[in-house]
C-alpha cells in the first residue's frame, strides 16, 4: 500500500477530494482498467486496489479526513475540587457549632429537663434557622453535583459522571433529612418525634459512610488516607447520632453529635487546603494529566511524612472541637447558672472527699450523713 494512504501524523491536515470530471481525465490516459468502486462501509476508508498492488485513486482524491477530537466540556465544581469540599464542609462546621452551643445551653438552663435534639431551634428570631440551612444547603450542593454529572456525561467521561451521581444521592439523603423534619414541624401529615429524626439522620450519615468507603473514584494514596480519616469520623458521628435516639436524656450523646458534625466540617476545610490548596505536602504533587488530578507522591518516604502530617492535622482538629465545647460549657454555665447544677457539683466534689478520706472527722460525719 503507497504511503499516502498510511495514518497522516497530524490530524488538522486534510486531503481535498477532487471532482469527478478531474480524475476522469486524470485517467483516461493510464491503460490500466479501473474497477467500479466497491458500494460497501469501507469504501470510505479505503480505496481500491488494482492486480499489481496500485491504487485506483491519487493522493489528491482522499476521501476521508481525520476525525478531530470531541470539545471538552468543563464540569460544574464537585467534590474533587477545592470548592466541592468548602461547601459542605461550610454546611456540616455551621450546624455542627450550633448544635453544640444549643446542647450546652440547654443543659445549663435546666439538667433535669435535658432531652437530645435532633435539631436544634432558634431562641430568638427564625426558628426553623437550621433546617432551612440543612435543606436548602444539601438542595444546593445536589443541583452542583448532578449539573457537574450531566456535563461530564455529554463530555464522554462515564465514570466522571457516576462519581457526581453518587455525591448526588448522598446529598440527596440530608436534603429528606431537613424536609421531613420541617414537614413534621410546619404541618400535621407527619408527626415525628426527636428520636425518630435522629434515626433519619443516622441514615444519611449512613449514605455518607458507604459513599467514602465504596467510592467509585477509588482514591488512593494519599487521598485515600484522608478519606479514610474522614470515615472514621463519619462512624462515629453515627454512634453518637443512633446513642441520642436510643437514650433520649443524655448530653454527652447529644454533645458528641454536635462536635462530630462540626470536625467533619473542618475535616472538609483540611481535605481541601491540603490536596487542592496551598497547604499540600513537601514530596507530593497533583497531577493534573492522570484521571481526576490525583495526588502523587514522589518516594514512599514522602507519602508516609504525608500521612503523618494528615494524623496531626485531624488531632489539632480535635483539639480545637474540645476547646470550643468546654468554652461554650463555661460560658452557657456562668450565662445560665442553674441551681441544680451547683448541687450537683457541690455532691461530686464531697463524693471525691470522702473517698479522698481528707477533711477530718466533719468530712467523716458528712459521709456517714
């Protein structure tokens, strides 16, 4: 076959095909017999051969140009994006404070009467605050996701376009969370009690759960480690959520589910400074050819030092989710100041004592008492 028919190296160069009339003449003084073109799909791509191996038509007669690449479509921002997981973590850090400030203040203004939430009201002003935010967050998120997911189909990346579906029905589960809950609040169809809405909300912690955990993008390495971390604290939001439901009374349940809530959201923060921001590691780098723009570090020493820097991130985390709580503890306590709570102090305190045995023989008699 002459080389002219071979692939042409680049793909902006076409052929011009010639009028008939042209390679009529063209031929008409070759003695060769030309064949009738074969009436066949391939008849396109190929042209008809004569007995000695020649070609019946001339380089200027190719009929076919290459075919150019299909345009590239930009997909909406989703959660493999430094803004995908700024805004729900936005969501998760705003309730999760709340939640937490809410449980502390309710428990200080009257103990006994404690009872879990699973949401929390506005004192003052709009009441349903949270829930708005919950559904009209997730709402909007969802609507991000499944716009980024039909793009990302009609730009031929199939398996882009699952990965956005699958944030979607994630999404999707907080979205009937907030509405059932405001359905239960603003009308008499649905009557549902706190512990059956923590129920529901363990579901979509669930859903959360089984995204990260079976992810169809297979993160690996280092992403892989920090939504690894990410579903350990997914878990243990869902004990805390499904304790409340089963022990309505108590406030650690109660307080555990609000600083869960609020390290997912800054775990969200973390995940997106450190793989799609400025605080990514020394040894690693994002490669933006590879599917999804993974990150890759350079040598297995890198990735541990990587890892280990995630591990003191997620601990100095926790440690400002505890400064936070004990804050809000102090200040809702001195704000409040039940005397319940005093009393109960006051019995801690003369419980250590004696069993301390300090105090002398008063301390003696007010155990005996």
């Amino acid at each position: 076959m002459h080389a002219w028919l071979d692939p042409v190296p680049n793909e902006s160069f076409c052929f011009p095909a010639t009028k008939k009339t042209n390679r009529k003449a063209s031929l008409g003084s070759s003695p060769r017999s030309i064949p009738r073109r074969p009436q066949s799909p391939f008849s396109r791509r190929r042209a008809p051969e004569l007995a000695d191996g020649g070609s019946a038509l001339p380089p200027a007669d190719r009929p076919i140009c290459p075919r150019a690449a299909a345009p590239r479509i930009p997909a909406l921002p989703g959660m493999g994006s430094f803004s995908g997981h700024v805004l729900p973590g936005t969501l998760f850090l705003a309730v999760g404070l709340w939640r937490v400030w809410s449980a502390a203040s309710r428990f200080a203004a009257d103990p006994p009467a404690f009872r879990v939430r699973a949401w929390s009201p506005l004192p003052r002003g709009p009441r349903l605050l949270e829930l708005y935010v919950v559904a009209g967050g997730a709402l909007l998120d969802m609507c991000l996701e499944l716009g980024g997911g039909v793009l990302a189909g009609r730009g031929g990346a199939e398996s882009a376009s699952l990965i956005y579906l699958e944030h979607g029905g994630m999404l999707l589960m907080f979205f009937l969370f907030g509405a059932l809950a405001l359905l239960s609040q603003k009308t008499r169809y649905l009557p549902l009690t706190d512990g059956e809405l923590c129920l529901v909300a363990a579901a979509a912690f669930t859903s959360e759960l089984v995204l990260f955990s079976y992810h169809s993008g297979t993160h690996m390495g280092l992403e892989g480690y920090y939504h690894h971390l990410l579903v350990v604290l997914v878990g243990l939001c869902i004990l805390a959520t499904v304790l409340g439901a089963l022990l309505p009374a108590s406030f650690p349940a109660d307080l555990a589910s609000g600083v869960l809530i609020a390290l997912q959201g800054l775990w969200f923060y973390q995940t997106a400074l450190s793989l799609y921001g400025p605080m990514l590691p020394a040894g690693c780098a994002r490669d933006a050819a590879a599917e999804g723009g993974r990150v890759d570090c350079r040598s297995r020493a890198a990735e541990e030092r990587a890892e280990q820097l995630a591990n003191l991130q997620l601990f100095g985390a926790v440690f400002l989710a505890f400064v936070y709580a004990l804050g809000c503890y102090a200040v809702a306590a001195a704000r409040h100041g039940h005397p319940d709570m005093a009393a109960m102090h006051d019995q801690h305190v003369a419980a250590l004592e004696c069993r301390g045995g300090a105090g002398g023989a008063r301390a003696e008699e007010e155990c005996m008492i």
